[in-house]
C-alpha cells in the first residue's frame, strides 16, 4: 500500500474529493486511515486527513506526502465513515465534517513534540534513540524528520513507551509539573545517606522518604510530605542522588472540587417499568430509539444513571448529551459523583486545553462515559453501548454551521453502528419525537408523576393588560410583588424569567414611530445600558444613543422592550431589601462565573434569581418555591412555525424549577395573549393536549413532522442578483420535485439584510421525494464552483431557525 487517499484542508467545491499522495518509503506500515498528514497543495503545506490506502493510482505523477501529524489515527474507522455520512445528510464538505469531530487544539497551528510515556525509561527504548531522550527531553518532531528515526519512534509509541504530544501555538501546551525520583539504585542510597553530615537532617529525611517509596514523586508533595524546602531538593538533585525532571498532568477542571459519591437509588414503580426496555435492549444489544417522557422532577436522571451503570459492568461506554445551559455544576456533580474519574466532561466552559486533555482521555480509553454538550456525540469511543439525549426538544442540538447536523441524528446514525439503544429524555418532546413514538417508530416510556409524588406547582396566568387598564405600569403585576415580598418575608427564594438579554429592545420615537436600525442590517439594534450603546446582534455593528429623533427631531426617545438590566433595576427600586443574582451573557462571560453565582444562590446568598434561557434548565435547589415569567409572549411573535411550541417548552420547564423538594412551588406567568393555547396549556402543564392542538396547526400549514423541510438561503451585495439568482434555483427546484411537495419563494428573508448582504430564500416542504437531496447538491455545486460572483448559496436540510 504506497498511495494514501487524503482529504485537504481547503474548503472549496473543486478540492471537496480525495487527492492521491504516494507515500515514500519511510512512512509505509506508519500511515494509516484516521491520521493527519502534512502535504503539499499548490505552492503550500496544509493538512489532510488520510482516508483510505491503496497499491495504485490512475494518476501517473503524484506528489509526495510530507510527514504524518500523528502517531495513531485521531479517527477511528467508525467516525471516518460517520463523516461520509454526515457529507451526504448535511450537504457540506467532507473536511468539515471531519473538523467538527475533533477538538479544537487540533485545528490550530502547531508544533509536535515526542516524549517519553508516563512510566517509560530511556532503558526501554533501543539504543539509536537514548540519545535523543537522556534527561527527559522532549523532542522536536522537525529533528526527528531530519534524524530519521520516525518509524522507530513508532514502533516504541505502539508498544506504549513513547507519545506524541502537540505544542499548540497559542491555543494549548500539555500542562507539566515538577517531579523527583531517585537516580541511583536503593542500596547505593542506603550508603549515601550514612556519608550525609549529621547536620544536613533534612536532606538525611529526604532521602529516607525515598529509601521507604522508591519511586517518582511530585515536587510539591514531597516538599510537603517531609516539610522540607525545594533548596534541600535542589541540593540532592545536585549531588546527582536524585533526579528533577516534568511529567505531563491532565488539566482538571474540577481539581478544586471533590466529588461525593452517590450510591444508585431505589427505583420508584414507575422508573422500574420505564427502564425495563432500556435494559432490556441492552441486554440483547439490540438498536432501539426510546423517548423517555416525564414530568419535571419525575426521576429521569437517576434512570439514565443507572442504565450507564450496566453498560459500564458490560464493559462498553456510554455517551451523555445535555443543552449547553443545562451543562450545570449540578448535572456534572451527579455524573462524577456516581462514576469518578471514569468521567469526561466537554463543554464550552472549559479551556482549550481542558477540552483537549478531556478528549484525550477519551481516545486513550481511560474514561467510559462522556458527558457534553452537541459536539460530544463524536467522542472517540469504539464500544459505545448507549446514547442519552437529555431534554431533546432543545433546538441547541442542532448546529447552525457547515456541517448543519442535528445531533439526535448522529446519535442514532452511531447507535445503528454500535447496535445500542438511544435514549431521548424530555419534559416536552419535540412533535417530531412525539410524532414518532406515536407511531411506534420510537419505543415511549413515561414518567407521569414527580418523585416525592410532589404535585406540580400551581399555575396563575396573569393578564398584563388588565393590570395596564388598572394603572399598573410596572413591569410586575401587583400579585408578583405581593408575592416576591412574601417570600423574602418567609426566606425563601424566587426566579425570575426573561425571555432575552440587553437592558432594553429596541429605540422608538413616540412622535413619529421611527425605530433605530442598524445601517448593515435590517434589523432593530439593541440597547445596551452598562456602556450606553446600542448593539446589532448580528454584525456587530455599535452605535450611540440619540439625544433627538433623526426623523422628526423630536425629543420623545424611548426604550421600548425589557431586559434583565432593567428588571434588576426595578427590583432595586419597588424591593430594596432583595438580594439579586442576575444570570444572562453579561455577568456570566467570564470562566467559572455561572457557577459562582449558582454557587452563591444555593448557599442562600441572594433572594431572587433573575435570568435568561440559562436559568430555565437543570436548576434543584430546595428553597425555590416561586417563580415568576416576566414575559411570556416575547417568544411567540417570532416568523417561525416552532414558536408556540418553544413556548409550551420553555414555561414548562420553567415552572418546573419550583416546589421540587418538601415546600409546594408556585408559578406566576405574565403575558399580554393569555387566550394563547401554549400559553394556557402550560399553565395546566398539559402537554398531551397541547400536542393535538398543535399537530393539528402543522398538518393544516404543511409543516413538520407531517413534512420535511428544507431552507435555501442565497444572499449576495446587489439585490438584482439575489433575485434572479433564488429564482432560477427556485423553478429549477419545482422542475424537480413531485407535485406533492409545496416549492415557497423566492421570497425575502425575515431579516432580508445582514452586513450589506440582501438575503433571499425558498422554502421545500415535502414528504417523499427520494431525489431531493440529489437535487439540493446539484444546486450547491452549481454555484459553489462559482465563487468570484460572491454569491453565496447555503442549504439547511431540517432547518431550525427559519430567520
């Protein structure tokens, strides 16, 4: 096998195939499927990934491949055919699709470096190679080329005395920390401690400590452990008795922190019929979908604790995926406090470095089970056993970028692959998962009832514009403040819901209605209160706030819209005496900080927890007995078909905060349309009803999970090529679609400019159309091969966000 086919790190339709590099002779038995190689492409060097190999080419001059970037594959055969599939479901290029899987220190500029393995000597390496790691050096993967000793150095890696580690510029640097062992043998220690002067005693103890456990110890432990100092260290080191030298430590980002262990608890009746099936399929190894259904508080965690727990006795490893926000120190407590160190925990609080060390316990099979948001579901396990999908109504599944993949698909893509089951856990399903286990195409279990047999908190909807006719022009109803001031009284504690972040929506001119846009993007900026500007959350662009309208000169500017800024400063106003921690993108930007306030509300710090989406997921703290919704309805006037059931979902889950312990909860929704059945349903916490209505909406409107959707989004500077471009995509998408399926556009988008772009779009709805896919890649290759126009074309197969 002497020709590798690689895939190049250049995101363009034309280098979107496998390029043939003929290996030299140096490489061959090193290079495999799954490694990153460095090769020339063009007039540079870029990496690829190496897909297959094979004895030959129909190309008769092919270009060397430089050198590998890795000793082993940092994809396995599993994932290299996961990312074909991705490829082909989500339209996008195959090097995207093999990015995403990989964290990201591996796709930053670096530099390698070769060491020793933890618990290898340079005696175990042969000779040829001693000198290049005497005194524990690590050596420069440039110096190696030059030396030509990689297929030894290979060989030692395969047989664990050597690794290969990546200095990243910038982005990540293996941690090392100091350590000291011996560096003569026990008996001549024995003699060397007897010609030690009687008044070096310290070093006469240290020594001893080492004559007692003849092995490697940190430097800071045996500082401590003989309370001595490191110039009594140095000085042994100098004698040539002892040796310093660094050893590579895993960042851990909860080093700070123990974990108590849990023991598994009694299963209520209800959990013990809900994960019979699990255990069950499991048992057999057979694949299986289920949606597992329970109210808030009903138990759902300690069922995917426990289905873990056989999976880990069966030796094979399991996957866990939370939303982002939900990624709470709670939910992370649970897990390591049932499984240890056997846990890896991914998420967009942890450094890079963090990440990559967690990834890398991962591929060296030290952990069984990881624990992460969206991305986690390519952790590089090759014995999954089960996938758990928790709260999988949550839009944050699906990416919003190249490759747009959703990843309740790629979990059930892999559990096919590792016959294991797929276990969806939500409150509220998605329709599409209902939908699903309706029709017996997912397994459904259900929670009906809380654990302690709590019932759930009682609901008062409130109408703001009554309160609006009777004077009340606060933002909190009276029944809210009487009861926010309640709760202090009797020290108990309140959240407080908001649909967005910023102080404020939107600028408006009361005299003539004039709303502050922003120039590059049709789209209303938002004010920010802390720096007195006003933002564009979509190109960024910032602005002052105007003394006078711009239109009719009028001083009337108001700020219309609320945010958490400006709750929390009424609250400081009508409630003086409340303690609030306030939870959005603001105050929680910095490392560690969302869990410092969370921290800080547990430990009764604060009577009122005011916040955004983050507060909404997760939360069981004992002492919430109210909750308040500031504004119900700011979700339900979005262009998007899922806007009553992002409703429905998020009040649910909302409400689901309070009464979870021995004090009952209350919840109080405020809402201008409280005629609204998502609205009205979720304060009876009736999800099967509103299921009906709903489904009945989507069947009348042609919309999922009756039709399957796909967006075509084409933006370009000049409006007239927008047009005409989405125009001759859309009839050439009409002439190849059956008539069942309903072609919308072109039509505006419902942001039709971002940054100077115009954006048009067409919409597909459709239920059977084998083609489609075919077609919608024939679009994309149509116009990605023509990149000079700047038009851009993308395509979102089940999109999620229609704006």
């Amino acid at each position: 096998m002497q020709i590798a086919s690689v895939i190049v790190d250049v995101p363009t339709k034309q280098t979107d195939r496998a390029f043939d590099y003929f290996i030299p002779e140096q490489w061959r038995g090193v290079i495999q499927p799954g490694m990153r190689v460095i090769i020339p492409f063009g007039p540079r060097n870029i990496q690829g990934f190496v897909i297959g190999l094979k004895a030959e080419s129909e190309f008769k001059k092919l270009r060397e491949i430089i050198a590998p970037m890795d000793l082993e594959p940092v994809l396995n055969k599993e994932l290299l055919e996961l990312g074909n599939w991705l490829t082909e479901s989500t339209l996008c290029f195959k090097i995207f699709a093999f990015q995403v899987m990989l964290p990201a220190a591996l796709k930053a500029k670096y530099e390698k470096k070769v060491k020793l393995a933890i618990g290898a000597a340079v005696a175990d390496l042969p000779k040829p190679l001693h000198a290049f790691f005497e005194n524990d050096v690590l050596l420069d993967w440039e110096d190696a080329l030059k030396s030509g000793i990689v297929p030894l150095l290979q060989k030692e890696a395969a047989k664990g005395h050597l690794e290969v580690i990546y200095m990243v510029k910038e982005r990540v640097k293996k941690k090392q920390q100091k350590y000291i062992r011996p560096a003569v043998s026990l008996d001549e220690l024995i003699e060397e401690i007897d010609r030690i002067p009687a008044k070096a005693e310290k070093q006469r103890q240290v020594l001893r400590y080492f004559i007692e456990n003849f092995n490697e110890v940190e430097l800071k432990k045996l500082v401590t452990d003989v309370n001595t100092s490191v110039s009594t260290v140095k000085a042994l080191v100098e004698k040539k008795l002892l040796k310093e030298f660094e050893m590579e430590v895993y960042r851990n980002p909860f080093e700070h922190r123990t974990f108590k262990r849990t023991k598994p608890l009694p299963l209520t009746e209800a959990q013990q019929t809900a994960i019979g099936p699990i255990l069950n399929a499991l048992e057999q190894n057979q694949h299986e979908v289920f949606l597992l259904y329970g109210v808030t508080g009903s138990g759902k965690t300690e069922i995917y604790l426990q289905s873990i727990q056989e999976v880990i006795e069966k030796g094979k490893e399991a996957i866990v995926l939370v939303p982002e926000i939900a990624l709470t120190p709670q939910m992370v407590n649970r897990f390591k406090g049932r499984f240890g160190d056997l846990v890896a925990v991914l998420h967009s609080g942890l450094s890079a470095g963090e990440k990559y060390d967690e990834w890398r316990k991962i591929q060296r099979k030290e952990v069984k089970v990881a624990v992460g948001a969206r991305s986690a579901i390519f952790a590089p396990f090759e014995n999954l056993g089960i996938m758990i999908i928790d709260e999988e109504h949550e839009t944050s599944y699906k990416q919003e970028e190249m490759p747009r993949y959703h990843a309740r698909d790629v979990a059930i893509e892999r559990a096919i692959n590792h016959n294991c089951p797929v276990v969806l856990g939500s409150a509220t399903p998605s329709l599409e998962s209902f939908a699903r286990a309706q029709k017996k195409v997912y397994h459904l279990l259900t929670l009906p009832n809380r654990m302690n047999k709590q019932s759930l908190p009682s609901v008062e909807i409130i109408d703001m514009r009554e309160e609006l006719r009777e004077g009340n022009r606060s933002m909190f109803s009276r029944k809210l403040f009487e009861m926010l001031k309640d709760r202090i009284e009797k020290r108990q504690q309140s959240v407080l819901f908001l649909n967005k972040r910023g102080h404020s929506s939107f600028v408006m001119c009361r005299d003539c209605g004039y709303v502050v846009n922003c120039p590059n993007c049709d789209i209303s900026l938002t004010y920010h209160r802390v720096n007195e500007q006003m933002k564009c959350h979509y190109c960024g662009y910032e602005s002052y706030v105007p003394k006078h309208c711009p239109e009719c000169n009028s001083e009337y500017i108001r700020y219309f819209g609320t945010g958490t800024q400006k709750v929390e400063e009424e609250l400081g106003k009508i409630l003086p005496e409340a303690r609030v921690i306030r939870m959005d993108v603001d105050t929680t930007g910095r490392k560690g900080s969302h869990e410092r306030l969370l921290t800080d509300f547990k430990d009764g710090k604060a009577d009122i927890l005011l916040g955004t989406q983050m507060i909404a997921k997760g939360l069981d703290f004992p002492n919430i007995t109210l909750v308040g919704v500031l504004s119900a309805d700011t979700m339900l006037h979005l262009p998007d078909f899922r806007a009553s059931e992002k409703t429905f979902q998020l009040l649910t889950q909302v409400s689901g905060r309070a009464g979870r312990h021995q004090l009952p909860g209350e919840v109080i929704i405020q809402t201008y349309t409280p005629e609204h059945y998502s609205i009205e349903l979720a304060g009876r916490h009736d999800y099967d009803l509103f299921y009906q209505r709903e489904m009945m909406i989507r069947k009348t409107h042609h919309y999922p999970p009756f039709y399957y959707l796909s967006l075509i989004t084409v933006s370009h500077e000049q409006l007239f090529t927008v047009v005409s471009a989405t125009e001759k995509i859309v009839s050439y998408v009409r002439s190849h679609v059956s008539n069942e399926a309903v072609v919308l556009g072109p039509a505006a988008s419902p942001i039709p400019r971002i940054n100077n772009r115009y954006r048009y779009q067409c919409l597909i709805k459709y239920k059977r159309e084998p083609n489609i896919i075919k077609t919608l890649k024939t679009i994309l290759d149509q116009y990605q091969k023509d990149t000079k126009s700047g038009l851009q074309v993308s395509i979102d197969v089940n999109p999620y966000i229609l704006m």
